[in-house]
C-alpha cells in the first residue's frame, strides 16, 4: 500500500506540465531539505562512525576519525549468530503472518464485500492493535505465555511441551511476538489488492473448469502479488531490526537476541559507536540487497 | 455438508484471527483494574482505584512520560504534515528535475529499520555534540513521518477533480484564493488522515526515542524501562484510555464518511 503509492503519477497524464518550477521548488524545498538533514546526512555520519577508532588516551566512548576497517570484522566474528538470527526471525515471522493473514484479508476484501459495514468494522479491528501501545501489547504476551499461564499449561497437560519447559525466553516466543506485532502490516496492503480483485477472473477460470485450487494458485495469488509484496516488506524490515520483542524483559531470552539488541546495547550502555554503526550499516546493507532482489524477482515495478 | 463446511470455514477463521489480534488488548484492559501494588502480574482484586488517582503512583511519573508523548507527538505531527503536504501537492501538480531521487529519498525512511534511523540520527548528534533532549526527539519524530503524510496525502491530491479550482479560476479567483478557498478544503480530509497516522506513529514510536532521548522519558520509554521491576497497572489505565479514545475517533470517521456517502447519494 505504502510502496504502490509512489508509483504511476508519472504515468498519469500531467495537469500542469512544466508550469511555474519556482512553486514546486518552493513547496519542496523545506520537507527535502528536512530529510537531508535529518535522514540522509545522519547515514552518512553512521558510516563514518563505523570505521572510527578507540582515541589513544581517550575515556571509554572517545572516538577518533579513522579508517578502521577491522571494526566490520570484529563484529562480524563477534555478532554473527545474532546477525544469522535476525533474518532467519524475521524470514520466519513474515512468512507466519502471511499465512495468518492472507484468509482474514480475503475474507474481508473478497467475502464481505457485500457488507461494506462489516468490511469497515473488520478493517478498525485489525488496525486496533496500533491504538494499544507496541510494548505493552508484547508484555501482555509474556504474561500470557509465562510458566503458570494457561497456554503453557495446557500445553504441558496435552505434553506438547516438556515438563519443564518454557515458552518465555525462547527463539518461539520472540518469533511468535514478531509476527502478531507485525500481522496489521501484512493485513492492510493484502486487503487493500484483494478489495480490488476484479472476480470475473475467478468466474471465467472455474467456467473452464479449473479446479478451486488452481484457480487460487494461478488466478487469485497472481493477481494479488502486489499486495503480497508490499506487505511481505512491510513486516520483514521492521521486524529484521525490532529488538523490543527479543529483549530480555519482554520475550526474548539470552538464546533470542536479534542484531537490534546488540545495536543498543553498543550504542547507549557500552558505548561502543563504532560497533553499533558498523552493525547498523550491515543490517542495511543486507535489507536493501534483499529487497532489491525481491523486488526484482517478484517482478513488481511499482515499490518506486 | 462439505460444501456447508467449506462456506462457513473463511467466515469462522476470521472471527478467531480477529479475537486472536484482541486478546493482549483484553488483557492490558483487564488489569487496569487490577488491585495491584508494584507490579501488575498476578490478579488481586478488582478496582476503579487507578483509572480514578492515574497519577498518584511514583510521583506522577507516569503521567509525565504521557505528557511528553503528548507534546512530542504534536508538535512532530504538525511539522511532519505541513512538510509533507507541500511535497505531495508539488509531486501531483507539478512537474521539476531530479523527480525519481526525490520520490527515492521519500521512500528510503519507510524502508529503513528503525533502529538504524535511530542510530543514525544518534551519531550525528553526537558527533555534532547536539545534546539529547525533548527537541532531538521531536527532530527525529518529524523525520520518520514526513514520508507517510506525502503517501497519505498525495492519494488525496491525486484524486481531487482538477474541474473544481478550473471553476474556482472561471470565476477570475487568483491562484491564491483559488488554492485556500477549493484546494485546500478539499485536502481536509487526506490532510487530517496524514496528522492523524503522525501522531499515532509519533505516539507509540519506541526504538527511534530510546536512541535520541536522553534523560526525557515518553510514555513507550517509561513502559520500557519499568519492564524489568514491573509495570504498575496506571500504565495499562492510560494505554485503555488512549486505545478507546481512538476508537471512537475512527469509528466516528468511519460512520460519519458512510453517512456524508449516504447522503450525497441521495442527493445524487
């Protein structure tokens, strides 16, 4: 949804072709300044934090400028599993929420649309958990999934679980976190391709006889790739860099840590800046390499 | 009866997916009133004791982290959609240079993980030797919403019948008082839905804050913080109370556009 409204107005056939450029730099220039400013040049200054060194008589947290290479490699050697972890959960988590929400979204696109009231009500309550604070939402899960819980226990009573297992703390907890926080991400843009869905498409494969499964297969999952996209993006990149659910006071545990933890832990109690500028620059070095490919291999132009 | 089964299978699935995105709602709900004392783990008994003295717990901490939320998310919000505003409008209706690295450094915020625009904007402060204080935060705030109020907005300008401001010149209106007395009206409501996303996500914002901060808490900071020692049952009175609040407006919106609809229907 996000993505695939910065596509087409170029398309669009233009109202006011090269008129007045002044009003347009105008109205521009204070917003892209703005971002310059405030999301361009701190990227830049990420990047060269990354490659500083320790000052020679400094405190600890006193950097100097340099071109220390060896930062990338130390914390490469140091924090990979925690890199490895970070994508395989977030993998794990978006692949979760699509199939979590892709029945919901077409119900309420496709199914409901006779009932634009019931559509309307459905959409408010899956944007409703937006309203409720994102930690406290996550802490409501730790109780929920904590060892006297009832999940957990029934869980235990039907020996699903061991006896003295846990459910807090683990890789499945904090996977399990990822995808709920991120399930209306997923939701909305696949509703928003679905309500679109023109249905004589499904009509004219079932009149030739294909079976329901090929028709999804071929007919309905094509035609809602864009929303697929979109919302497949929306859940992995913010939950590559969440570090709230893996957090040991939320659902992680010491076996859960994702990349965002050791991020901040670097910066704001260690102090080392380098490090974490180094692992900041990976994870987004890596996200845009994926998404790139993504984006090229689902064969969408419409995310720019 | 499996054609019966097959038909109410996708209508059931989502009645539980959606009780399934409400329980921990349900349960943040429930134990604000909980009878609690430090912590708010364990059920103790029912109260209407926190919603009635909000800020009687730990000097008020509470409600002063919400008020900085508060603040923060204004101010943020109404930077964030003047800025954005302008650029959607110049996107829609205007055409200059350098077009795709504009709509590139528009799109590039979205997709950056949070953590890394929180670093980022970190380092350079620190670099700058820019101390961390409530205006770093609404800095950064304004920042990661510019980019969804020019989505939000640019829908809006998109859709807008280019008929109305030539009517609005027929009628020798100047551009400037074509662009306040048409333009402008007609933006409302794609302008409010933008401010109103800025300061849900200003709101509820977490990793960006914790990176640019310093000493000032927000109200996601100060849950994050009481995390380790136990969170008191206030917190949960103020995220219900916002939770409902914003219902109501949403709910209000939704049936408020269902009935203008309605009515213009009619009128035809």
């Amino acid at each position: 949804m996000a993505f695939a409204a910065f596509s087409s107005t170029t398309a669009q056939a233009d109202p006011a072709p090269r008129r007045r450029s002044r009003v347009a730099l105008l109205l521009l220039l204070p917003g892209i300044l703005y971002l310059v400013l405030f999301f361009l040049t701190p990227l830049v200054s990420l990047l060269i934090t990354s490659f500083q060194a320790p000052a020679e008589f400094g405190d600890i947290g006193q950097y100097t400028y340099a071109f220390n290479w060896q930062n990338y490699v130390d914390v490469v050697t140091d924090y990979w599993p925690h890199i490895v972890r970070s994508f395989v959960f977030a993998l794990a988590a978006t692949v979760l929420a699509l199939l979590f929400s892709y029945p919901l979204a077409y119900f309420i696109g496709v199914t409901a649309r006779r009932w634009p009231l019931l559509q309307s009500l459905m959409l408010v309550l899956v944007i409703a958990p937006f309203f409720i604070s994102f930690l406290l939402r996550t802490l409501a899960w730790k109780q929920l999934l904590s060892d006297e819980s009832f999940v957990v226990t029934s869980l235990k009573a039907v020996s699903l679980l061991a006896p003295d297992a846990h459910l807090t703390g683990t890789p499945i907890a904090v996977i399990f976190g990822l995808t709920y926080n991120f399930i209306p991400f997923m939701t909305l843009p696949l509703y928003t391709t679905l309500e679109r869905l023109d249905l004589r498409y499904l009509e004219a494969a079932s009149d030739l006889y294909a079976h329901p499964f090929e028709v999804f297969r071929k007919v309905t999952i094509p035609l809602s790739m864009p929303g697929i996209v979109a919302g497949t993006l929306l859940t992995f990149i913010p939950a590559a860099g969440d570090y709230v659910n893996a957090s040991r006071d939320f659902l992680g545990g010491p076996d859960s840590q994702m990349i965002g933890n050791v991020i901040e832990a670097n910066f704001l109690v260690l102090l080392n800046y380098p490090a974490a500028a180094a692992l900041s620059i990976i994870l987004m070095s890596v996200i845009l390499v994926i998404v790139g490919i993504y984006v090229k291999r689902a064969g969408t132009e419409e995310l720019l | 009866m499996k054609i019966s089964l097959g038909r109410w299978l996708l209508p059931v699935y989502s009645a539980l997916a959606l009780l399934f995105l409400m329980v921990p709602i349900a349960y943040t709900f429930v134990f604000s009133f909980n009878d609690s004392l430090k912590s708010n783990i364990t059920w103790r008994g029912f109260t209407f004791d926190k919603w009635l003295n909000v800020c009687a717990v730990q000097n008020g901490a509470v409600c002063e982290a919400f008020g900085n939320s508060l603040v923060i998310g204004s101010v943020a919000t109404v930077l964030a959609t003047v800025m954005g505003t302008m650029i959607a409008i110049a996107i829609v209706r205007y055409r200059f240079r350098f077009r795709s690295a504009t709509s590139l450094l528009l799109f590039l915020p979205m997709a950056t993980p949070e953590v890394v625009l929180g670093a980022g904007l970190a380092a350079q402060f620190l670099s700058l030797g820019v101390a961390k204080d409530m205006t770093t935060i609404i800095l950064a705030h304004t920042m990661f919403c510019i980019s969804f109020v020019v989505v939000t907005v640019k829908a809006r300008v998109a859709s807008l019948d280019p008929a109305l401001e030539e009517a609005g010149r027929d009628l020798y209106g100047s551009s400037t008082q074509v662009f306040l007395r048409v333009t402008l009206p007609l933006l409302v409501p794609g302008i409010l839905a933008a401010a109103l996303l800025s300061f849900a996500l200003s709101f509820d914002d977490f990793i960006i804050t914790n990176f640019n901060s310093g000493a000032v808490t927000t109200f996601p900071k100060y849950i994050y913080i009481s995390a380790a020692r136990g969170i008191p049952a206030e917190a949960n009175v103020i995220a219900s109370a916002v939770f409902i609040f914003a219902l109501v407006v949403v709910v209000t919106a939704q049936v408020s556009s269902a009935a203008r609809a309605k009515r213009l229907a009619r009128e035809g």
